[in-house]
C-alpha cells in the first residue's frame, strides 16, 4: 500500500512542478500492482515471490516509469528493454502454469510441449498486447504505436526476453520456484533412475 499511495503522490509531484506526467494512469497502476493477490485468490494458487517482484519491478519500469512519468520519449531505447522483460517474466508466467498442470496432474509433460508452452505464452501476450495498442489508438485516439515496425520490434523483443528465460532454465535450472519439475531434472538424471 504504501508503494500505491507513493507512486501516486509521485506522478501528482512531478505533473505540479510541470513535468509531462499522467497522474490519472499513476493511479490505474496503483490499482493494478494488486494482480498477484487477486490472481491467487481467484485462482486459489499461490503465485510465487520472484515472479510478484518480477511483476511489480515490471509495472514501475513500464507502465508507471514508461508511461506515467514519461520515461519512454525521454528515453526511446527503453520501450524495447521493457518488451524484453516482460518477454522474461511471461515466460515465468508460462513455466508456473506448466508447474501447476504437472502438480495437477501429478505427471511430467513432455519437455517438448513444456518448452513449447513456455516459449508461446510471452508470444501471445506480446502480439494480444500490440493488438490492444492498435486498437486503443484507433478507438480513443491514443497514440501507442508508430508503426508496423514499431509493433514487430516490440513483439521480437518480448520473444527474445522469453527464449533467454528458457535458455536459464534449460542452462542453470532457473528459476527453480517456477520451473515445472520435469524441467528441472536432466536427461541424464531421469536415465539413470
């Protein structure tokens, strides 16, 4: 709550002393930093401590520090790294509902069809996203995307931040809190047992 309330008066701080800011969307953040609690009560899950702080850290740099305070035209780089992160963290996303479908089902899944999993939920979310943009641009008049390139360096960063999440995971077994257990033992492991 506290970080709600700061981020709010932040926005609010900087708009009065006349920087480009939107308070309004400071205050929809706030709201949205609640996802992770919401989710796990719906879903009667826990969501793990590493992708919550992925999540929160997520909408400071995007949403808030991107949009809110208007750190994307200060700093034209910064939209990419923020694709590339959430191409990181929906991966995560991907890996614990391959974790959860394995607990469920108190079975392995297929290391193809786990990574397959893994690689397509930052995929879709990045294309439902550009999608979302589009749309919002062309209903209210928002001005979120410059161009089909812009939409495709968007969608190829957010790819590339998934495959070197799976690259971790296949490499050091990270994040372990995350990672489905079949994914998490090598071949040669399984072989010898």
């Amino acid at each position: 709550m506290p970080f709600q309330v700061g981020s709010v008066l932040l926005a609010v701080v900087l708009g009065w002393v006349g920087l480009a800011t939107q308070p309004w969307l400071a205050v929809l953040l706030a709201v949205a930093l609640w996802a992770p609690a919401a989710a796990e009560l719906l879903l009667r899950t826990t969501i793990p401590w590493a992708l919550q702080l992925h999540y929160i850290l997520f909408m400071i740099g995007g949403p808030f520090a991107g949009s809110a305070l208007n750190l994307y035209g200060a700093l034209p780089v910064w939209d990419g790294l923020i694709h590339f992160d959430s191409g990181v963290m929906l991966a995560w996303l991907g890996m614990l509902l391959v974790r959860r479908a394995e607990e469920s089902a108190d079975a392995p899944l297929p290391h193809w069809f786990s990574l397959t999993v893994i690689l397509f939920t930052p995929m879709a979310f990045a294309a439902a996203w550009e999608i979302c943009e589009f749309a919002s641009d062309i209903l209210i008049g928002t001005v979120s995307q410059s161009g089909l390139e812009d939409t495709m360096r968007d969608i190829v960063a957010g790819t590339l931040g998934g495959m070197l999440a799976i690259a971790l995971l296949v490499l050091f077994r990270r994040p372990r809190t995350l990672a489905p257990e079949s994914l998490l033992t090598r071949r040669a492991d399984i072989r010898e047992t």
